[in-house]
C-alpha cells in the first residue's frame, strides 16, 4: 500500500471495497456471459479482503487500547509487539516519549513529595491538617503518635469519630470558626503526650477552607515545673524547721540570760543541731543545684580510678557510725575494676547509700558492698539486711524530698535528698541507678557506670 499524504497507509478495506465497486461496475456494464462471474468472483474477493484487513485495524486497535491501560496502571515501560510496518514504528517512538515525559513528571512529583514528607517528619511539631467539616486530611507521624492515631485509616473520616479528646475537639471547633489563627493549651487522656500547646491556622482556599493544626508537646515541660515547684514549696518548709528553732531558742536564750547552766546546755545543743541539719540541707541542695546544671560534666574532671579506691575512702567515712551501731561492712571489689569517673563525686554517691543502709538497717547487721563489670558496665552495689521498702515506694524513691517514712528519716538526720543525689551523680557519669527489694529481705541499691565516660548533654 501506498503512503498517503501525512505519511500513514491507506486504509486496506477501502481499497478492497473500491475493488469489489470496479468489480461490480465491469458486470453490470457487460452483461450477460462469462463477464458476470468474473466481476462477483472480484467483489466477493474484494468484500473478503476487507472484512479480514478491517478485523486486523480492530485487533491494532484493541492492542493499542489494552497497551495503553497497562501505562495508566503504571507499567511505564510497557510497548507495542513489533510488526515491522513504518506506521507501528512511528507509534512506538511516540508512546515512548509520551512514557518518558510521563515518567520524568511521576519522578519530579515524587522527589517533590518525599522533601515535603522529609520536611514534616524532620519537625518536631505535630501538623493536623483539617478540612471545613472538621474531617481529617493529613498529619504527620510526631501528630500520629501524640494523638495515638493509627496508621492512616483516618483520612477522610471526623476528628471527633476518630480522637475522644473534649478539649482538642473543643479546640479545632473554634479555631475552624475562626478566620484568625489561635493558640491555646489542651490536656490529653490515655496518650503519651499529656500537655499539649495546640495553634490553630485558617486554611483557605484547597478544598473549601479547613484549619491546620500545630501540636507541641509541653507535658515534660510542664512535669519539670511541677517538680520545681514542689521542690521550692519542700526546700522552704525543710529550711523553715530548723530556722524556726534556732530563731526561738536564740531568743529565749537573751530573755532568760545564763543563769541556769543546764537549760542553757540544752537549748545550745537545740541550736547546735539545727544549726547542723541547717548545714547538711544547704549542702545537699546546692550539690542538687550543681548536678541538675546543664552539660555539668563538661566542668568536671574524669580520671580512669580503681573503683575499690573510691568505695574504700566512703567505707572510711562512715566507720565510725558503722562502730556506733554495732555493724560491720564487707567489702568485696576487685583490684583490677576501674572505670572513669570523678572520684569525689562517686565517693559521695556511695557514702549516701551506705549512711542510708546504715540508718535504716537494725543494728549487729551487715552491710555488704561489691563492685562487678556487668555488660561493659561498673556496678557497685550496697545491699544491707534492713526492713526493705514496700513495692508502692520503689518508682518515686529516687525523687527529692520522697521519703518512706518522714518522722524516722528527720530523727536519723536525713533531708530525703540523697537518693537524688546519687542518681544525679550516676546520670552525670551517663550511668544510673537503681533499686531492689529480694524476697529473702533487705534492700540492694545499684550504680552503674559505663567504663569509659560518656558526654551526656543536657545535663
Ligand atoms: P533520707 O535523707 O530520708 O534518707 P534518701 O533520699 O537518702 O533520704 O532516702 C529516701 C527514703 O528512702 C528514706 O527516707 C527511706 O525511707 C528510704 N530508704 C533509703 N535507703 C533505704 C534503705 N537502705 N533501707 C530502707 N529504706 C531506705
């Protein structure tokens, strides 16, 4: 066949039908005799050979279509069989430049899509996007996990059938109603995240306005001003005891002069205790102070130290309340156990567990202290046959001011701030610490450092 004038073949079956019409033509003009069979046998010819080319255009068509459906479902590479002919040649190179435009388009979207997704995951703010009807259209994984939604079968469907928290709904509600942005701080239930500081941005335009929500997670800041204002609340009405008693005793002292030695050796030896217990709690609060300051260890020396060196020297300061209470400490550590620390301050952190195994041991007993490398880890453990602690205390043991028993920690001399201490001095080696109640009595507390130092930041 010959091409025509925009390159293409002439159509096969009207070739044919212009045939069988010649074919016809021939026969009617001739008549009767031998013609008329000639001209039906050409136009039946003709007729078959159309009917076949036009079955081939459909069959040509059909693969095109079904080609065609396989790129729409994103077979991208997918072509045309090879048929040789100029006219399928010409077809494949145009489908396969629309297929790289195609493909070069998906892969700019997708780059495009994968910055924004990189973006939204980077920020630690949580992003709700809602649309006019409160329903949801997108968040983002840190807004996932605060809001406890799952996975993403939550598009499309209302915030209030998907989250049941009054407050955030309250929320979204007016900040949708709004035109101008709004900020406000919602509390949570049954979520991770309890404290949330939530800005509420109109969204206008896409979809028929909505509201974009921001979400920062405020609960441990919140948390830390609670524990701070709980401690400054426990520091004043732990100073204000012994203040009180030593401002009383002073002034009855000037009221009733010297004249009776013995009340005067009593109420000094008053004064002389809470002037003591004064001392221990500013001592203990500004070591707290020290500790809780950011990146401390920078201002800190670390030295490799046998840790036997270290246990040794606060055994040596609590020997003689040992000997006071008739009770022996066994020390079993390891010559060759070093880790790196600042030996002072571990010094303190075992003085604090052995006064406190000692205070709360009853006396003849024994204080057992040992020192083991456990998974790369120094520990040094103090374990004593004492009372133990009831399992309800353990998780709050290591907060400041917590004490089991209030009276009988006071009467020991204690200020209900060593155990912070220690776990401070452990977090500050970028360890920790912690504590055990066995069934077989007693109670054992645990130090663990890693051997090397650790910069820990923040604190
Ligand atoms: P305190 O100055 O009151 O001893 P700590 O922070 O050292 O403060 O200890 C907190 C509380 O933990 C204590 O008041 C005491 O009730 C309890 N405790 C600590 N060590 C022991 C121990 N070895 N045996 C029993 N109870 C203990």
């Amino acid at each position: 066949m010959a091409p025509n004038a925009d390159g293409m073949h002439l159509r096969p079956y009207r070739v044919a039908a212009a045939l069988a019409f010649v074919a016809l033509t021939i026969c009617l003009l001739a008549g009767i005799g031998p013609a008329p069979l000639l001209g039906i046998g050409m136009a039946a010819t003709a007729l078959a050979i159309a009917w076949i080319t036009r079955r081939m255009e459909r069959e040509r068509v059909m693969t095109l279509y079904s080609l065609l459906a396989r790129i729409g479902d994103g077979e991208l590479g997918a072509s045309l069989p090879d048929s040789g002919d100029e006219g399928t040649l010409r077809l494949q190179r145009g489908i396969a430049r629309a297929q790289r435009g195609y493909a070069e388009a998906l892969a700019r979207a997708e780059m495009k899509s994968d910055d924004l997704q990189t973006l939204l995951s980077a920020i630690q703010t949580g992003l709700v996007a809602l649309d006019g009807q409160l329903r949801l259209r997108s968040a983002n994984e840190i807004a996932e996990r605060m809001l406890g939604l799952q996975s993403t079968d939550y598009r499309g469907r209302l915030l209030a059938e998907v989250i049941r928290q009054p407050e955030l709904l309250a929320f979204a509600e007016r900040a949708a109603a709004s035109a101008q942005p709004m900020t406000a701080e919602v509390h949570l239930t049954g979520t991770g995240a309890e404290s949330l500081l939530v800005a509420g941005e109109p969204l206008s335009g896409v979809g028929g306005g909505g509201v974009l929500l921001a979400l920062d997670d405020v609960t441990r800041l919140r948390r830390l001003e609670n524990v701070r204002a709980d401690f400054a609340a426990n520091v004043s009405h732990e100073l204000r005891t012994p203040i009180t008693n030593i401002k009383g005793y002073v002034e009855t002292l000037i009221d009733i002069g010297a004249d009776d030695p013995e009340q005067v050796r009593h109420f000094l030896g008053v004064i002389h205790r809470s002037t003591l217990r004064l001392s221990t709690l500013i001592e203990d609060i500004l070591l707290l102070a020290f500790l809780d300051q950011p990146r401390v260890n920078t201002h800190l020396d670390f030295s490799q130290t046998p840790l036997h060196t270290v246990i040794e020297d606060a055994c040596a300061q609590v020997s003689l309340m040992a000997q006071a209470r008739r009770m022996n400490i066994s020390i079993r550590v390891p010559e060759d156990l070093f880790a790196t620390v600042n030996s002072s301050l571990l010094s303190q952190a075992v003085l604090n567990l052995l006064s406190n195994a000692l205070k709360y041991s009853p006396e003849g007993t024994t204080v057992e202290i040992s020192g083991d490398l456990t998974n790369g880890f120094a520990e040094i453990s103090v374990r004593d046959e004492g009372p133990g602690i009831d399992e309800e205390h353990l998780p709050r043991l290591f907060e400041r001011f917590y004490r089991v028993d209030a009276a009988r920690s006071r009467e020991a001399g204690g200020t209900g701030l060593g155990l912070a201490i220690v776990k401070h001095i452990a977090m500050v080696h970028g360890g920790s610490a912690s504590v055990d109640c066995p069934r077989t009595g007693g109670t054992v507390f645990k130090i663990r450092i890693p051997r090397g130092v650790r910069r820990i930041d923040g604190i």
